[in-house]
C-alpha cells in the first residue's frame, strides 16, 4: 500500500512539475486545497503566494519543530549535547502514549542519545520522543511548554501557543504566516538540522546500542518513512515537518533549494477523504507552490554591474559614464522583471569639475504599471575636468536658453 502511495506521489510531482514549467506557467497563479497557505522566498523574505494566512488553526505534529528549537537552544547554550544520553523514563515510554500517536516506540529503560530523539522527532514524529526530549531538557513537561510559549512571545508570534510538546492538542495554535515566521527563524539559527535531521528519508529504531540491560525490546528494530514524503522525491527538498490531527487537517511546512535560492511553503487545513488522500494532497499543494515560485519568480540584483551616462556641462567631455549603486535583492515575477525599466535622473544640471565616485543621481526600477521597485545613487564614473573659457561660456549661453 505504501509503494502504492509514493508512486503516485513521484507520478504527481512528475505532472505537476511539467505543466508549471510549460510557457503558461509564467501567468498561471497556483490553486491548493488546503484552506490556509503561505509561500516565501527565504533570502528576500518576499511573499510569492498566501491564502488565508492569517487563519489560526492547530498546528498538530508541526508543534513538534519547536520542542527541536528549544532543544537545539539548550545545546547552542551548552547546557546539553547532542551525544548525551536521554534516560527513558515511564512517562515516555510509547505505551503511556495517547491513542493514535504517531510514535518513535522508544521503551523506559532504554538508552537513546538527544541527537537520536530529536530524529525521532523529526521522520516518525514520535510523541514518545517529545515527552523525553522535554523532560531532559527542562525537568518536566510542564516546564518545556512553559518555554515553548516563552519563546513563541520572544519572537512576536501573538496567535501562536502551545498546549503540549507534540502537537497532539487540539489546543495547539498558530497561523501559516507565522509559523513561517517561526520557519525561517529555526533555519537561521539551526541550519544544520536541516542534513542532521529533517532531509533523512528513513529512520530504524532501536539499534543494538539503544537497549536496556536485559537486551529486550517489545519491538524488534522498526524502519519508519520521513511523513514529509517530498524529502528524496522533490529536487531540492529537505525539510521540515508535518502534521495532523482530526481538528487541524492535514498540515506541512516544507522548504527547498534550488540553485542557491531557498523557498519555504507552510500548509493548513488540508482535507483528504482518507490519511492516504489528505496525505497526497498537501503533498500536491506543496508540489504546485514550489514549482510555481522557482518557475515564476527570480531574484533580481538591481543595479548590479549597470551604467548609464549623464550630461555634463562646463567640462573638457559632454558625457559622464555613471554607475548604478546596487540595490538589496528583489523577488518579482519574470514577466514583471521583463517589462520593468530603469528612470535615472540627475541629482541637478551637472557641471564640471566632477570627480570620480561623486554621487550625481539616482535611479529608480520602475514596474510596467508605474511602481517602483526599488532605487539607488549614480556615481561618476570618470573625472571630468573643467572646460576651456570658450566651452564654458557657450554652456552658460545653452542654460540659460533652457531656463527661459
């Protein structure tokens, strides 16, 4: 059943991925399933797509990205390490688990390190791992949620806050936009979990090395797929987490890179008549707004390696060569960028002597409908020494016929 599903899922992207890079796709604007969803390139922090952002809705198994933030925190700060060993402790064991959890099936008495939890975490999704994590880090449950909300107020997420590690309360609360938020900040600041954790496909637990004493386990070793099935299928994909429950739908937030340029896509609320058909489809949604984002945006460097040249009066040449300062990275759509056009305008009639570097300008990047994107100086290019008294005086007679 499972070969089933991921055929389908590589089929899907297969299509999904054809029809956006047909010349349409330039225009087409992407239509999802989810009820909420949110689309942004990562080094610009431009939203290329968003619908119903601001909508809260339980988060679900996504919670489980901030008990990995606090964790990961606990180990920057040296509190902790990624090599220690966690004590597996009754309230974490799998069987003390709620109904339906999705589960790592670590067992009390085990001997499991924080890096092998927060794996745990990250590809089966295990609530189990939750409990332990938190209890490690902050001494009980309570206490790592207390931190968890801390750190959501820290960061300004007003409609954000947590009720448990894992995700599993429907009380859990968040919106795609800030989760996004929340996103983009844990990438800056864990990057490496990433490769670490989020961009494994498998995970198999336990090993040899994680039992206890007696060398049994309820389970023998049990190989589980990363629930974020784009990871190895989609180019580029390697990360973040999933999540569902009855009350959130069927949620992900997913990030990819291609070509040195990072997208992250948030989904809520999707629906699915089955797991097997709510998971196919955020997977879908996820597909169209990645495929739309890198085929129908760029990222644009203006001003970069630009000139134009400049009228210059009262000096030994007419004309200045004059640099475009560049201006910070912009994310628009290629159609906009093709149409989009320079306006350079001299900081007043320029008169020599001008030296090399002088700001003589600015200039502005002007959309088709009049907007403008963004701007800049010009500088000089050249020096431009002063004219002989014959030029100089002719120049003088030519502005003052200009003024009148």
């Amino acid at each position: 059943m499972q070969k089933s599903l991921l055929r389908k899922i590589s089929l899907l992207l297969l299509f999904v991925i054809t029809i956006f890079r047909l010349p349409a796709a330039e225009s087409a604007f992407p239509v999802i399933n989810s009820e909420s969803a949110i689309l942004i390139d990562m080094g610009t922090g431009t939203v290329l797509f968003e619908k119903n952002a601001d909508t809260v809705i339980p988060p679900a198994s996504m919670t489980k990205l901030m008990t990995m933030h606090i964790a990961l925190e606990a180990v920057k700060n040296g509190q902790c390490s990624l090599d220690d060993y966690v004590p597996i402790g009754r309230n974490a064991d799998f069987r003390n688990q709620p109904p339906h959890s999705s589960l790592m099936f670590i067992e009390e008495g085990q001997k499991v390190t924080l890096a092998g939890l927060l794996t745990g975490l990250a590809i089966p999704s295990g609530n189990d791992a939750a409990v332990a994590v938190a209890d490690f880090i902050a001494g009980s449950t309570p206490e790592f949620i207390r931190m968890m909300n801390a750190e959501a107020d820290r960061l300004g997420l007003l409609n954000t806050n947590f009720d448990d590690t894992s995700g599993y309360s429907a009380y859990n609360s968040t919106t795609s936009r800030e989760y996004a938020e929340f996103c983009s900040y844990y990438i800056s600041e864990h990057p490496e979990a990433l490769e670490l954790f989020h961009a494994i496909t498998e995970f198999t637990y336990p090993a040899e090395n994680n039992l206890p004493d007696s060398g049994e386990s309820v389970y023998g070793p049990i190989t589980q797929y990363n629930h974020n099935q784009l990871a190895g299928r989609y180019p580029g994909v390697d990360g973040l987490k999933t999540g569902y429950i009855d009350e959130s739908g069927f949620n992900i937030a997913a990030t990819c890179i291609q070509n040195e340029r990072r997208l992250l896509a948030v989904i809520m609320g999707g629906r699915g008549k089955t797991t097997s058909d709510g998971n196919l489809k955020r997977l879908v949604d996820v597909s169209i707004l990645f495929t739309y984002g890198f085929e129908a945006w760029t990222v644009f460097s203006p001003g970069k390696n630009t000139y134009t040249e400049m009228k210059v009066w009262k000096g030994k040449r007419d004309f200045v060569a004059a640099e475009r300062t560049k201006a910070d990275d912009i994310c628009l759509k290629y159609s906009d960028l093709i149409d989009a056009q320079y306006i350079d305008t001299p900081a007043d009639l320029l008169e020599a002597p001008l030296s090399r570097g002088d700001t003589i300008g600015s200039w502005k990047l002007v959309a088709s409908d009049g907007e403008t994107l963004t701007e800049g100086t010009l500088t000089a290019m050249a020096e431009i020494e002063e004219g002989g008294w014959i030029k100089r005086k002719l120049d003088s007679f030519r502005l003052r016929r200009l003024s009148n």
